[in-house]
C-alpha cells in the first residue's frame, strides 16, 4: 500500500472519528484523561526506557544539550504531564457553550455556540510531553488528532501514543488520537494534502519546519515561526528584580520558545549592574553577544563579550546564547522588539507606570510583560491547563492556545415558522 493512501485512510479514519467525538458527553471524555494519568503513572519506567532509546540516539547525532534537554523525559516530567492531565479534568468543557444570543425583532433567537474545530494535524519536533499535551486538549474540546512526532522521540512518542489509544479502548473511538509510525519524510507532505479529511493543521517546532508546512499545506495552519523573545531593562527598573528575571528569562530553560534571546538595556543603567548580570550569565555558561557599544563600555570579569552581528538580532538560538543591545530610550527598544522580535513575548522591566504602559501598547506581540519573566508564556501558566501550542497568528487566535482556542463558533437559530419576505 503505498504512503498516500496509508496516510488518506488515516485522516479519513480521524473524519469519521470526529463526529463520534464531537458529541462526546464531559464524563466520558474525563475518564479517558483519567485513564491516562494512570497508565502514565504505572508505566513510567517504561516510558522511562522509550525515552532513554531517543535520548542514546541523540547523543550519538550530536543534539546540542538544549534539544536533549527538550526530549527528555524524567520522573518530573512524567509528574508534569499527570498534573497537566488533572488541570485539563478540571477545566470546564467549552463543547456546546453558548457564546451569546439575541432576539431578533421578528423573535427569532439567534445564538453562537461552541463546537469542535474538527480534526487537527499536529506536526512537532523534539518534545515528547507534547503528544500527551496535545492529545489531551484536543479530546477534551471534542477534536480528533492526527500526530506527526520528530524522528529524535519517535520510541517515547510511539508509546505515549499506545498509552493514550488504551485510555480510549471501549469507551471513545481509539482513532480519536493516531500517530504516524513511519518517519518517512514524504509522509509530510501527503499529510498536509488531506484537506478532505484534516481541518487545521498546526506546527511546532523551528522556524524551518513551520515555513515548509505553511508553504505545503493546503489546509489551513495556525502558527508561530519562532520565539525571539526581548526583555528590555528600562532605567526605572529595579535592578535586584530585573536580574533575577533576566538570569530565569534565559536560562531556566534556554531551550524553549518563551526563553529570552535578547537582552535590551538601557544606557543608563549603571555599570556595575550590567557587569554583575554579564558576570552571572557567564556562569550559567551563557556566551554573551554585545553591540560595540557595550563590548566597549563593560570589560573585565569572568565572561568574554563576543560581537553581534545583525543576524543575531532575529535569531532564536534555543541555547545558552544570548545577544545584548544597549539603547538611548525606551521608544528605541520598543522599536527594536517591533522590528526583530517574533509577535510572541517580550517583557520591559520599569518601575515607572507610564513606561510600562507605553511598552504595553506599542509592543506587537501575543504576550507583553511587565516586571516578570517571558517564560510564562504557557497555556498550563496561563491557568489553560496545557497548551496546543502558542500561536502568533492574527487569525482565530493568538498566544497559548487552550481548549477554547480549539473551539470555532456555530450559529444556532430558533424560531416559531418566521419566514422572510
């Protein structure tokens, strides 16, 4: 049988899925997350396992520490997704939730209810904890996943998956959440032309990836290309607060899409700060890259200032890199997020109000902080539970998508035998 009708049968298999799942009842779609968080918790030296084979194969292909750490899976990890299973449980089903409803002048009523978006192709890279993230929202909002992993987790993805079909056996159809087993890079490809069957697709992963599939597709894709995230240390600023921020924005964990990729600071800001910060950086083992502005300003220490290049101002390293920019004014920074930053976080750190709100409205982005730490930009942060990803689209929606976010509204109209003259 050849890939295209391996690949049509499964999508079709998820369409009909689909209207199964849609009218699901909140019981039974709690018991399978249930379902879940048990057998993740009683299998999770196998998962354990599964996961050691990708993480033994990307130490041989030489995967940075950053994209080992994204494909791990842990005893913590493993926990993570238990709990994000129970927030899920929790949150109230958006399936059937009516938006608004008016009466019309002729007594019709007309309302907007919430329903599935249908199916959804999840194309992803690197981090397993997304198949059970991803899945987990979908049933919840009454959708059907089809889910393409990353070669790298391809043994953790694979089991999570037959973990989650489990959850399902006897109770919601197990074509509900289906995985592509073959690695085959075509595979993609004929993905994103079942436009028949698949409803949205949505990728996660580097910027290439997100690029290839919103060239290919013919189904429409929600998206962001990548997270070049800013924080910006205003004079105003307090200092103690903004370098514990900046320290956690950039390396609590580098390899992420809400990590801090430039550091703004303001060239008032008092040399022995800037030193201090540069000094901590260092031994987080972040190699710094500095304007010639501030490599000429700040020397000394234990940290080496590297030059920038103008590239570097929109790259997303997703590692231990970080590039600094120094700026006259607050209207200049904000300049410099707008033109090279992404649309996804950005944070000012000022103690001055008027500032603060100045950056909060001519920032263009999903996320804007104030005073606090760019990687809180997640759905399970955000009170969502989990995330099907962060979007920086304009369309649908915008920031951590939850299970509202994968809800499209439906009018639904009552009347008494009106008719239109």
């Amino acid at each position: 049988m050849s890939n295209s009708v391996n690949i049509q049968k499964l999508a079709q298999r998820s369409k009909q899925a689909s209207r199964e799942l849609a009218a699901a009842s909140t019981l039974d779609k709690n018991e399978v997350l249930n379902r879940l968080a048990r057998l993740l918790d009683e299998n999770r030296e196998q998962i354990k396992e599964a996961n050691e084979k990708d993480l033994a194969a990307g130490r041989e292909n030489d995967l940075s520490a950053a994209m080992l750490d994204r494909l791990m899976l842990d005893d913590d990890r493993i926990d993570s997704m238990i709990a994000g299973l129970m927030k899920i449980i929790d949150l109230e089903d958006p399936v059937g939730e009516m938006i608004e409803q008016v009466r019309r002048p002729n007594d019709l009523k007309i309302g907007r209810q919430r329903v599935p978006l249908g199916v959804i192709g999840i194309i992803y890279e690197s981090r397993p904890n997304v198949t059970v993230d991803a899945a987990a929202l979908c049933l919840k909002s009454g959708n059907c996943t089809l889910l393409r992993g990353g070669s790298e987790a391809r043994h953790s993805n694979y089991l999570l998956v037959d973990l989650i079909q489990k959850a399902l056996h006897d109770l919601l159809p197990e074509a509900a959440v289906q995985i592509l087993r073959d690695q085959d890079h075509s595979l993609v490809d004929e993905m994103l032309r079942q436009d028949n069957f698949i409803d949205v697709i949505i990728p996660r992963g580097g910027e290439g990836l997100i690029k290839m599939v919103a060239e290919k597709s013919t189904i429409p894709v929600i998206k962001h290309y990548k997270g070049v995230c800013h924080t910006y240390v205003s004079d105003s600023a307090n200092l103690q607060m903004a370098e514990k921020i900046c320290l956690n924005a950039k390396t609590q964990r580098p390899g992420v899409c809400n990590a801090m990729e430039t550091l703004i600071l303001h060239k008032e800001l008092p040399d022995k700060f800037i030193q201090g910060l540069f000094q901590k950086m260092a031994e987080h083992n972040v190699e710094l890259r500095a304007d010639n502005e501030l490599r000429n300003r700040i020397s000394g220490g234990d940290f080496k200032l590297q030059p920038v290049n103008e590239d570097d101002w929109d790259a997303e390293y997703l590692d231990y890199i970080l590039s600094v920019k120094q700026v006259e004014s607050t209207a200049e920074a904000i300049d410099h997020v707008n033109r090279h930053g992404s649309n996804h976080s950005d944070a000012i750190i000022t103690e001055n109000y008027s500032e603060a709100e100045t950056f909060l409205d001519q920032v263009d982005s999903a996320a804007v902080y104030v005073n606090a730490s760019t990687r809180f930009t997640d759905g399970g942060e955000f009170g969502l539970g989990a995330e099907i990803g962060i979007s920086t689209e304009r369309l649908h929606a915008r920031g951590p998508m939850g299970l509202r976010e994968l809800t499209i509204p439906k009018y639904v109209i009552h009347g008494q035998g009106q008719i239109r003259s």
